[in-house]
C-alpha cells in the first residue's frame, strides 16, 4: 500500500472522541481549581504556588509517556489506547475524591494527580492523529480534535452554572466547596471516562506490520544516540551555573520561594544532559539519554513552533490563574470567596471560559481552514494570536461583565489556533517512529511557560502592582504578541 487509508468523518471523530472527556476534565480544572482552593482557605497570593502542580506534572509526564508509547504494543489494545485508558481511569477517580477534600494540602495533592492522569491520557492523542491519518488529513484531524476540545471545555466549564440554575446551592460555609462544583466534578468524571472508552473500543490501530506497509518504521531504533554522543558535557554547565545564580538570587533578595523550583529545574537538566551524554557514549540506551537526546536534537521548525508555543500558553496559564479573582473583584465587587458575590463571579467565569471554548470548534472546522487557504497556516496563527492579545488587553477596560463576552469571542479564535496549527504544521515533518515523543517533547514548551507564570508571577505582580490582579491580563496580552511576532518568522509551513 501507499498510504493509509483515508477516514471519513465517523472515522476522524472516533480518533479524538476520547478528547471530548479529557478536556471536560481540564476545563474543571482551569475554572475551578482557584475557586476550590480560595473555599477552603487560600489566599490570591498563594495560588500560584498552588497550581505549580499542573505544569510541572506536565513537564515530567509527557516526555516519558511519548517515548513510551512509541515503543509499545499490547496486541489488540494497541500503542496509544493502553495510555488513554489509564489515565482516564485515574482522572475519574481524582475528579471524584477531590470535591470531598476539606483541607487546602489534600486539594493541591489531588490537582498533582488529577493533572498528571489528565496529561498521561491527553499526550498520546495528538500522536495517534497522526498513527492513524494519512498525511493528507493530518489538518483536518487536529482540527476535529480541536472541535471536541472546545465542546468539551464548553460541557465543563457550564457544569456549575447550570446545575446553579437548576437550584443546586452555589455557596459553601467557609472551608467547605460549593454543591455545584462537587456535583461538577463527578459527573465530568464520569463522562471523560466513557468518552475515551468510546474512542478504546470504536478505533483499531495500526500494527507495527502494517505501518511498515505503509512505508513508516513502527518504532524508533533502539541504538545509541550518535549524536548525543559527540556532544560536550561542558555544554551543561551553563544550566546547572544559571539554577544556582537563580537560587542565590533568591536567597540574597528574599525573592518568593517558588523561583528556587524553577532554578532546581534549570540544574536538573544540565545534570540530565551530563548524564544522557555519558551514557550515549557507552552504547547505552536509556529512557533518559532517548528523551534527552530527542529533547537536544529537535528540528529547526520544532524549535521555531516551540518559542511559538511558549509565548502562547504564558498567556493561557495567565487566563486561568487569575480571571475569577479579577472579575470577582473589578466586576461583582467581591474579594471574599465565600461570598455570594464572589460565587456569582465564579459561575460567570465558567459561562465566560464556555464561549472561548465554544469559539473554537467552528473556528478550528470552519475559519482557520479558510484563512489557511488564503494566507496560509503561519499568518493565520499570527492573525488569530493578534485577536486573543486584543481581548486580553480588553479586560483593563472593560468594567461592564456582559462586554467580557465579546472579548472570549476573541480569545476563542486565538485558543482555537494554538490548539490546531501549530501541531498542523509540525506533525507532517516529524519522523513517525518517534511522533509521540516528538509531541510530548512539544509540549514541553505548553508547560515551562506555565512553571514560569506559577513561579513569577506572583513576585512581579507584588512587586509593580499590589492588590490588582488585573494588570496580568497586560502581561497575557504582551506575551500573545510576542508568540504572533515569533509566528511570523516561520518558513516553509504553508
């Protein structure tokens, strides 16, 4: 055969239906988790440092999970699928404990869970698009997987609200979560694992023999990393001498203490690095030197759609920290979360987070494609880039909760791009034996910039503007910018 055979619509919608549940997961996630941790006693200050699990389970888990699954096969059950189910598994069970937390450490360890079981089922689907579509249709296949990230993210981010409506008590005592996101989160849980048993038991992949039909290696040579290995360890030492000045600097200015993560990882892979060279130089081939070696050795394009990506997903990260404090706050008035004022503010931050996301599916199906056709794919990232900034920076001015409406429709359009175009334009270059740790490896920079935002922002924000939050909504729409600036510096994607 020359190809794959190509999937109608039922087939490329069973491919990423499974995501429809795992981005219910995160939409719970991104709307609540600030609402769950200020209910049981954090301050905004704190919440930073509180949500620092999420990208950091990211940043670990997405690599090791890439390069996992492109070396597994489980017979029937596949290479991807045996990732979804586990991690659906564990999401359900963190999303039905967590409402039941009383204590703000046990829902921060929860989130740790939630987050990492969310990722390990999250990271093998951008892969398996392009496991099972012919390169022809790798635009089209991110774009319905974005059209299922965004309903999705609708369904979890009106759970609240609805229920709200419907009577279900929207306010807590102190210290206690409302009924309406306990109620949320199980059945969103619920829902996500039904939804990747669909795409489990409704897909059949592809086996290591018929992938070499088609012409594409079905695992990655085992051997040792040449590359890796003719480079100088001396190349690590500006890592781990950058982590320790951050340290020091730390200590010295009394910096906030969540930098010293940030410098422990900045050291932690110039050691890895050291380590990965070593055994690339003795013929050995281990998860560490592969992932490093991928890591050091990734494509120009790659690079370029990553600092893209990195720009991106500050903003992102922004968004979901601090909306509901700040319109909370600037909107309804309200600081105290167990006001009613300040539920209120929530619920709307879950209707304002399901247009965003509700932009997105005709976005990603309908208007992207169109832009794409006429001024191809790295314009049309940069034009919707350009939109979402626009509606970041609307929320300096913007007094009037109502008007926040029109300003997600833009943000919408930028979230629809960052999720399709930027894996559009790099899934057809990657080599296939290595897709999954290619994309972990990816989306490594979707969570460093989020591990920057959690360790930084806070210090910056206290620094230059105490006591209001707003002003990051600046800094969102400064970073969106930047990451259209980095966009149009792209060549050959079109």
């Amino acid at each position: 055969m020359s190809g794959k055979p190509k999937l109608g619509w039922a087939g490329l919608c069973n491919v990423s239906f499974g995501f429809f549940g795992i981005q219910i997961g995160f939409a719970l996630q991104n709307a609540n988790m600030s609402r769950v941790f200020q209910s049981l006693g954090s301050s905004i200050d704190d919440l930073p440092a509180l949500w620092i699990a999420a990208p950091l389970t990211g940043l670990l888990v997405q690599p090791v999970i890439g390069h996992l699954s492109d070396r597994t096969w489980l017979g029937r059950l596949g290479r991807r699928r045996p990732y979804f189910l586990a991690g659906a598994v564990l999401a359900c069970l963190a999303l039905l404990v967590m409402p039941l937390q009383g204590i703000l450490l046990g829902a921060a360890m929860l989130l740790w869970l939630l987050d990492a079981s969310l990722n390990v089922a999250m990271e093998p689907f951008r892969a398996f698009v392009g496991d099972m579509l012919d390169k022809s249709q790798h635009t089209a296949g991110y774009a319905v997987q974005t059209a299922f990230i965004g309903a999705g993210a609708v369904v979890g981010s009106l759970f609240p609200s609805l229920l709200d409506a419907l009577g279900v008590a929207n306010v807590a005592p102190t210290g206690q979560i409302p009924d309406t996101v306990r109620y949320s989160f199980w059945a969103g849980g619920a829902i996500l694992l039904a939804a990747v048993l669909w795409t489990v038991l409704n897909t059949q992949e592809y086996s290591p023999t018929q992938m070499e039909e088609f012409g594409e290696a079905a695992s990655p040579e085992t051997g040792p990393d040449l590359a890796l290995a003719a480079r100088s360890p001396l190349g690590a030492l500006p890592w781990i001498g950058a982590g320790g000045v951050l340290a020091a600097c730390v200590a010295h200015w009394a910096l906030a203490k969540e930098l010293y993560l940030l410098a422990g990882l900045m050291a932690a892979y110039g050691v890895a690095l050291i380590a990965a060279i070593m055994l690339a130089r003795a013929g050995r081939t281990t998860l560490l030197s592969s992932v490093v070696g991928d890591f050091a050795g990734m494509p120009p394009l790659m690079k370029r759609l990553a600092l893209v990506q990195f720009f991106s997903w500050s903003a992102l990260f922004i968004m979901w920290i601090y909306t509901t404090p700040i319109v909370a706050q600037y909107h309804f008035g309200a600081t105290d979360p167990a006001s009613p004022a300040y539920q209120a503010a929530a619920n709307y931050v879950g209707r304002l987070f399901s247009i965003y996301n509700g932009v997105a599916a005709p976005a990603a199906l309908i208007v992207l494609p169109w832009l794409a056709r006429r001024i191809g794919k790295a314009r049309t990232h940069a034009v919707s880039l350009i939109a979402g900034a626009a509606g970041f920076g609307s929320y300096l001015v913007l007094r009037d909760p109502a008007w926040l409406q029109v300003s997600e429709v833009a943000i919408g359009l930028a979230w629809a791009s960052i999720l399709a175009m930027p894996y559009a334009m790099l899934a057809s270059s990657l080599p296939q034996s290595k897709l999954g740790v290619s994309m972990g490896l990816f989306n490594v920079f979707v969570v460093v910039p989020q591990l920057l935002v959690a360790t930084v922002m806070h210090t910056v924000m206290n620094a230059f503007f105490p006591g209001a939050p707003v002003w990051t909504m600046a800094f969102a729409a400064a970073t969106l910018v930047l990451a259209a600036l980095a966009t149009l510096t792209l060549r050959g994607v079109d």
